[in-house]
C-alpha cells in the first residue's frame, strides 16, 4: 500500500507526519510506503526535526519534494491532506485512491510547545490510520477529528 501525506511546503506538518506513519507502519508491521510532499518546494524546517528527535524519530535526512519529485506520483492508495491550502488545491486521482483531509495548524513561528502539540495530534492520527490498514477498515475524516478531539 502506498500513502502520500501533503501539505503547502512539505517542510513541517507532512514531514513529521511521514515520520509517524512509517514508525507506526514499523511497529505494526505493515507493509507501507510511505511519502510525503508539498504544493511547493522549500526545506524541512530545523523546529520539526527538534520535535520528532524528541520523541525518537528521525526525519533529519528528509527533504522537501513536490509530487513531481515522487515515484509514480498518480499511484497512491490514500492521500492525506493536512492542511487547508493543499486539500484546496490537491490534484484529482484515479478512483482507486481513498482522500483524506484533516487540517492542523501550522506551527512555523510558534513556540517548541505549539510545534509539540501538532507533532503529538499528528502521531495520534497517524497511528489510528496504521491500526484501521491492520484491521483492513481504513478510518475516515470523521473518525479521525473524532480522535483527535478526544486526544486534545
């Protein structure tokens, strides 16, 4: 299975959610590939590499791409948008491809709190994702505010 998440700047949000899916898809051990992109291209920003080395995970090596930059990028099995500009302007795909949207705020600018609290509802998402793949019942956007409502 393949999953893109995408964002505006594929430099903070969709990275560290890259980050979790592919830890949860190692702990689970789900088979999944895991990318992530932006509408445009910029770099990885300094604060979400900080975050997610807090919590053992690391995205230092990442690097911000557009979906021009991606292997096959018409071939994925689900699309999440985490933020409002990009589910604005994500591009259509093929039947086959489940779309999701849940919007985080942006962190760039704020404190090392603010970039730890959409770090940390970012890992709630992305392991309830994981879980429904296991379970073979992928969770829709619903369920997935649903959670994090109840997380926050």
């Amino acid at each position: 299975m393949r999953l893109l998440v995408l964002c505006t700047h594929n430099s903070a949000r969709s990275q560290m959610a890259e980050g979790w899916f592919r830890h949860y898809a190692d702990v689970q051990g789900v088979t999944l590939e895991v990318h992530s992109a932006g509408t445009e291209k910029t770099r990885v920003k300094p604060d979400a590499i900080t975050v997610m080395h807090d919590v053992g995970i690391d995205i230092s090596q990442h690097t911000s791409k557009t979906l021009w930059d991606l292997p096959d990028p018409w071939q994925f099995d689900v699309v999440i948008t985490v933020c409002d500009s990009a589910n604005d302007t994500c591009p259509s795909y093929p039947a086959n491809t489940t779309r999701l949207h849940v919007s985080f705020v942006d962190p760039s600018g704020g404190s090392l709190e603010q970039w730890r609290s959409v770090r940390d509802g970012l890992g709630k998402m992305a392991e309830h994702v994981v879980k429904g793949l296991t379970l073979g019942n992928l969770p829709d956007e619903t369920e997935l505010r649903r959670v994090l409502e109840v997380s926050a």
